[in-house]
C-alpha cells in the first residue's frame, strides 16, 4: 500500500519479495470497511469489489451449543459496512497490479532483503539477494514492511517489547462437506477455539491451542483431531477428510510485541515489523494498511520538500502508537481473560454473562463491529495526486 502511494505521488520506490508470489497462505483474509473506505478514496473500490470475495456483516460465535452475535457490522456508518473476506493473495496481486501502471514503481519479486547499508550512522539501502546472487540498492529512505519476523527491524537493531501470549494457532484447511449455507465464524468447545474463513471451496481453519500442546494433540492420533475437528465445526466428518498428514497441519506461533522506536536516521518500520499483531479479532492487516496510509501523508511532502530527517520520520509513530497500543492491550486482555481461561475448561461450556448482553441489547453489537471493522484511529489518504482515478 504504501508503496502505491509514494509511486503515484511520482516517487521512486523498489518493494521487495522475498519469496515468488504473494501466495502466502498464514495471514489471513479480512479487508475491513476502513480500508475500503481507503480503496474509496484512491477510487479502487469498483474494481476491488469486482473481486471473488465474501462479505460478513454478523460476527457469530457458538460456544457449549448456544449461539451469539457478538458484533454487527450492518449497524456501522461505514460505504461498506462487512468485512469482506478475500485470500491475502488476491489482495496483493490487485494492489501491486494497480502500483505497476506508475512508471516509478518497481516491485521484484523473489528478492530478499538481507541487512541495511549504513554509513556515518545513518541506514542509506538495503543488502539483497536474488536467484543471481548479493546486490546493494541504495535509497533515500528504507521502509521496513517485512512482517513479524523483520529483517529491517532485526538488522537495525530496533529494541522490541514482547506480550506474553499464551497461544499458539494450528492452521488448515477442511473441505464443505456438501453443506452450503454456513456462516458462522468462532466455535469454543470443551477446551478448543475454532475460527472458520470461508475460501469458497474450503474453510481456512485456524485452531486455538495452549503454547506447547501441539504434541500432546499429535500423540491422540490424527483420527482424534480429525473427530474433534468435525464435531466442534458442526461439520460431516467427510469435510475433515483433507486432514490426511500432520504435514497438512501448520503449528503458526503467535506473537504480540511492539519495537520501542519505529525510526532511525533512514529508516522506518511499520505493520507487524513495528507491531506484531496477535490473530485475535482478525485486525493485523487493518492496521498494516493504515500505518501505510499515515506513512504515506508523512512521506509524499517530505519526498516532495526532501526533509526526511528523523524527526519527520518519528512523527509516524507518534501518530499510530496509540491506537497500535490500544488494540494490542485489548487483544492481551481477550486471550488472558476470556480464551486462556476458556480453553482450560475440560467440561462442557457455558456461554459467559457478557456475550449474553449481546444477544440480550442487539444495539451493543456496534461497539465491537466498530473496534474491529473501523479499528482505533483509522486513517485517510491526504495525498493530492496529480493523477485522478475516477471514483466507482
Ligand atoms: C495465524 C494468523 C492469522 C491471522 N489472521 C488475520 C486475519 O484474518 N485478519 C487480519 O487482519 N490479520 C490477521 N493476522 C495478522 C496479520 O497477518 C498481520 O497483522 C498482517 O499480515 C501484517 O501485515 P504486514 O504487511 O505488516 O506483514 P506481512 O503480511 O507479514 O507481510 C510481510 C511481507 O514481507 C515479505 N518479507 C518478509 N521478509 C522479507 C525480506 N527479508 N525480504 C523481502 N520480503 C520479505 C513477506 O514474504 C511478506 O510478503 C493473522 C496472523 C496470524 C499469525
């Protein structure tokens, strides 16, 4: 995203990736109604839509058998009041082919970022590497935008703050099983937490495990976690035929952590290589894309008046810090007071008191339709460009 916005705004910009493709399957799917209120106002919306994609307006979870909409997004003031569900891909693909048609965007592919150039204290490139070997780029600023596991962020030695989180997610696919019509998106059972993502001809499958168990979930078999599967999905055992190899089970391990500073002379993180984001809630590429949006109103005039001093650099994270934060704080207290507790329950569950207000006052569902579809402190594109897109 923010490499579009620098290349429509004239500026040159290389954004590299490491592997191929963008055919990165563990960072889920949800584009939230802030980002394409983001899309609006670049005038992508249209064709964005045009998209094979889902969308939810009812978040619903079910837990011991009850069922409960917990957030409702039709009640949101929002151009597009859903998430829309579409594979990370697709988004990907979409964005870099709409950055492509300005001249000064390059982006390679399979080329990845290894460590920062530094000279006299300040980072002026990066070192990478591709099928044909180590090469140096040079450039005026680096963005690190490289996710959880940062080589800009370790390489510039950027102090990182980690939040305990005391879950891992195992990620796989099920298949639909002849049944069509569902809808619903968290399963808590006896101990287990299940989100389904609907990808049309699957469901994407994240399963909420204690830190550690994985092995002790292998040592039942796979015929047991395939049975657990099915019976908490609500699912006909055949949908979990896919299941057929551990190989097909991936354990993701979930980070929360924030770096102390998110600049240095030269350099700037932002998403997940500034601020790790926890599954939970499902709003990690909401804030990716938003830091982006502030990160180019920053960036284009000070391009453009060519300041790019660390004092205009740190001004990003004096803007998003806090809601990076707040977010942050909210998923720790969710996973330590509601799921950690939830998943240590070896009995049958009782749906807790608070989800009951849910269904009890329908018009509390705006609150967490907002947290999660609008996000804290969602940005909008302040750019003039020069090129106009016509709005669809
Ligand atoms: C299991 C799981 C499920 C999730 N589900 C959701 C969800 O449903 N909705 C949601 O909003 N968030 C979800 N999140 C969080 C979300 O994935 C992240 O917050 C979001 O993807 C961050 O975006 P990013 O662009 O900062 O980083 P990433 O999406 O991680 O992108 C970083 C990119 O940089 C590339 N890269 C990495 N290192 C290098 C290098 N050295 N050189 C070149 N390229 C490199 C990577 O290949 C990748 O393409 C989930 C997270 C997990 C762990």
């Amino acid at each position: 995203m923010l490499g579009y916005l620098l290349a429509r705004a004239g500026i040159d910009v290389i954004v590299l990736e490491k592997w191929p493709d963008f055919f990165r399957d563990f960072r889920g799917d949800t584009i939230h109604p802030s980002t394409m209120e983001v899309l609006y106002e670049l005038g992508l919306l249209g064709e964005f839509l045009l998209l094979p994609h889902n969308e939810m307006t009812r978040m619903t979870i079910h837990i011991g058998g009850e069922e409960a909409t917990i957030a409702d997004l039709s009640l949101l003031r929002a151009r597009c009041p859903y998430i829309a569900f579409i594979p990370q891909w697709d988004f990907l693909n979409f964005l870099s082919a709409k950055a492509k048609e300005f001249p000064s965007f390059h982006l390679l592919m399979e080329t990845e970022a290894t460590g920062l150039i530094e000279e006299n204290g300040k980072v002026v490139g990066v070192k990478a590497k591709d099928k044909d070997g180590d090469f140096e780029i040079h450039a005026d600023l680096v963005v690190g935008a490289d996710g959880r596991h940062s080589t800009v962020r370790e390489a510039g030695a950027f102090a990182v703050e980690n939040l305990s989180v005391p879950i891992d997610v195992l990620w796989f696919r099920i298949g639909r099983g002849g049944v069509d019509d569902k809808r619903s998106l968290g399963y808590m059972e006896k101990g287990h937490a299940l989100v389904m993502l609907d990808r049309h001809d699957y469901w994407q499958c994240a399963f909420l495990i204690k830190k550690g168990v994985f092995e002790s979930i292998k040592a039942q078999g796979l015929d047991a976690f395939r049975k657990s599967i099915a019976s908490i999905s609500k699912m006909p055992p055949a949908a979990t035929a896919e299941v057929d190899s551990w190989d097909k089970v991936k354990l993701l391990s979930v980070t929360i952590d924030h770096v102390r500073e998110w600049a240095k002379p030269g350099v700037l993180l932002i998403g997940d290589s500034a601020h790790a984001m926890s599954p939970l809630g499902g709003v990690g590429i909401n804030y990716a894309i938003h830091d982006a949006v502030a990160a180019g109103n920053l960036l284009v005039p000070a391009f453009k008046k060519d300041d790019l001093s660390l004092s205009v650099l740190q001004q990003l994270q004096a803007r998003r810090e806090k809601p990076v934060k707040r977010i942050q704080k909210l998923q720790v207290m969710i996973q330590d007071r509601l799921l950690s507790p939830l998943l240590d329950v070896k009995g049958d569950l009782k749906m807790p008191w608070f989800f009951r207000l849910f269904i009890k006052f329908p018009f509390l569902r705006r609150i967490p339709a907002h947290i999660v579809g609008i996000g804290f402190g969602p940005e909008h594109v302040q750019i003039q460009f020069d090129n106009r897109v016509s709005h669809t």
